[in-house]
C-alpha cells in the first residue's frame, strides 16, 4: 500500500506520473531500498542486478521484477526512468558512467566516491547532467537529526561551541570488501560520511581535521576512528565512529554545546531529544526538559526514496546533491589521509574544487 513520505520538505508527487526503475544490488541497501520503493504509488520495479544472478533472484521475485546479472539491459532499455545503485563503493564508475551515458535519473548510495581521484572523474561526469543524481545520505532524513539541526539554526543553544558526534556498530566481517580499505575507504569514509555530512549540513564547513584510526587490530576484525575538527565558525567537533561494537549493534548518539544550553540525544538511552537550557525558568522546572516527538515510526529510507521520486515528478533538484555529497566525501578523504600521516591537516587539500 503506498503511504505518503515523512520527509518534511518533500512536495506531494504527482500521482499518474508512472516511473520504471532498476535495483543494481540485491545486498542489505537494495533490499532496504527496494522494499521502501515498493510502497510509493506508481514506482514499479522492473529489474533487479547482481554480480551472481542467484543472489539477485529472492529480490526480483519478490519485487515481481526480473533478475539481472548483467547490467547492459537495464540501462538500454529506454523504459527504465531511474536506476538505484546500491553495489560497492570501488564499482561507483562501472554504473554511474552507463547511466548517465544512457540518461537515466539516478539515486546512488553512499559514499559516492573511494577518493579524491574517483570524486574528479564523478564532478566532471555530472557537472551539467539534467537528470535527477541524489546520493543517499540517510542521516538527513533521520527525524531526530532533523529536529537537532532545526533546533540549532533557531538559535536554541546560541552560539555552538562544541559538538559531539559517535556512531558504533559491528565489524562488517573480514570476508566482506568492507575490510579492504582499497574497496571501502574503511570506518572513516563508509561509516563517518554520515556524520562527517551532518556536520557540513548543519554547522557549516570544516577549516582542519585531525584524526586517528585503529585498523588491522586482532586479524582484521575491527576498526576504530576518532576526528578532531576545527570549524569555519570557531566551534569544535569530535566525532567517533567504530567497527569494534559487537556484531549486530547499532549505536548512534549526538550532543550539541551552544551558549543558551545543550541539545542531546542517544538511541540507546532515550527516546526523545534532550534540551538543558541556561535560560531562567518561566515558572518551575520546565528550563530542564525532554521534548517528545509525535513521529517516532517515520521510516527515514522511505523518506529519501520518496523524495528522489518527488524531484523527478516536480523537476526539482534533491536535498542531497552530488556536489554536497562529494564535499563530505573530500572531507573524509583528509580525515583518513591525517590519520595516516599523524598529523592534524586542511580541511581542504590543494586539489580540492
């Protein structure tokens, strides 16, 4: 049954606006992904590819598409209106460079690119590109990360002078191409581009990073991270992401610093956004409190895909384009570059656009 997006900014979509699409990628993201997808009215799934067409096969049944483990069909078949690429980092040019070629609209996940060498090659393919391109930094469609940045650019803390950002979860598995740096980017640039985004997104850019990073530890089978960053507007950040938390796990926590007070929140520990003020009371206690929200169940994937749908209808550009997702991606380039020089460097390499 289609259900209309939570994503608060979304316009709603035209609905005789039928669109074809392709899931390339039947792993966790492809199915997420494609089960949101299938609860938008007039979004049909039309293929489903993977390397093994095996793998592909549960997917495409499930979705009533065919299953694909070959990609030249979906992007010579002009039926097709969208391509959802869901596949590994270090295969981003494999897809992107057919889709454009072929002018399909395209919704990308995460990390859009493994380095600073793909990230020019991605700019100059897409500089100009009329299609839709939206890159899936869910974290913006997280309604508590959104209630935090509103919260924030109101002024409700003031001046924000530091900011806390952890993200914890399990080792991906020392078999998966997550392990291999080459392929992945490793902890700093698959699991922190979200919060490495959130940070850009709601307080600006990053003037230095400083960073370190345990890898490799006890047979590969954990990965730690902890950036130090110097903000444009004088604020400082700290931002810790881990591979080592037990398999499974999800942790992800934010605290916020200001001049009027703190903003905090903690998925383990509370269900509703922190705010502690310095403000004096009006009348008893009410300067101490925890705010609930009414939309606990909005799905932020559903949210996303719903809203690279809507830009497609509207003709309207996404709230995450390539150019923002590449900045977060540079961003994490020289976090991991100071790890691996140990020392704190610019935010900025020479190279940077």
């Amino acid at each position: 049954m289609a259900r209309q997006s939570g994503f608060r900014n979304s316009q709603p979509a035209i609905e005789n606006a039928l669109l074809s699409i392709a899931i390339l990628g039947a792993g966790n993201m492809g199915k997420r992904l494609a089960k949101s997808f299938r609860e938008i009215s007039g979004v049909s799934i039309k293929y489903v590819y993977s390397r093994t067409l095996a793998h592909a096969q549960p997917l495409a049944k499930e979705c009533g598409a065919v299953a694909l483990d070959q990609m030249n069909p979906i992007f010579d078949d002009r039926r097709v209106d969208a391509v959802v690429l869901c596949l590994p980092t270090f295969t981003r040019l494999e897809t992107l460079k057919p889709a454009v070629e072929s002018g399909k609209h395209v919704f990308c996940e995460k990390p859009l690119a493994l380095n600073p060498p793909m990230a020019g090659i991605i700019r100059t393919l897409l500089a100009g590109y009329s299609k839709t391109v939206m890159v899936g930094q869910v974290l913006r469609f997280f309604w508590e990360y959104r209630r935090l940045r509103e919260r924030v650019l109101a002024g409700e803390v003031g001046q924000v002078g530091m900011v806390r950002l952890s993200r914890c979860v399990g080792y991906p598995g020392t078999e998966s191409w997550f392990a291999d740096l080459n392929q992945s980017g490793g902890v700093i640039l698959d699991l922190l581009i979200h919060d490495l985004d959130f940070l850009r997104w709601t307080f600006g850019e990053v003037e230095q990073v400083c960073a370190k990073c345990v890898t490799g530890t006890q047979a590969g089978k954990l990965a730690y991270a902890l950036l130090n960053l110097q903000l444009a507007s004088g604020a400082l950040a700290h931002i810790e992401g881990s591979w080592a938390h037990p398999v499974g796990s999800f942790h992800q926590s934010v605290e916020i610093c200001g001049s009027l007070g703190m903003l905090h929140y903690d998925n383990l520990t509370c269900s509703n956004i922190n705010v502690v003020s310095t403000t004096e009371p009006r009348s008893g206690p009410e300067s101490r409190i925890s705010l609930p929200e009414s939309d606990h169940s909005n799905d932020p994937y559903f949210a996303e895909v719903s809203h690279f749908i809507d830009c497609i209808r509207q003709e309207h550009a996404p709230a995450v384009s390539f150019e923002e997702s590449l900045k977060s991606c540079e961003l994490a380039f020289r976090a991991i570059e100071s790890a691996r020089l140990g020392v704190p460097l610019a935010a900025q390499s020479d190279e940077s656009h």
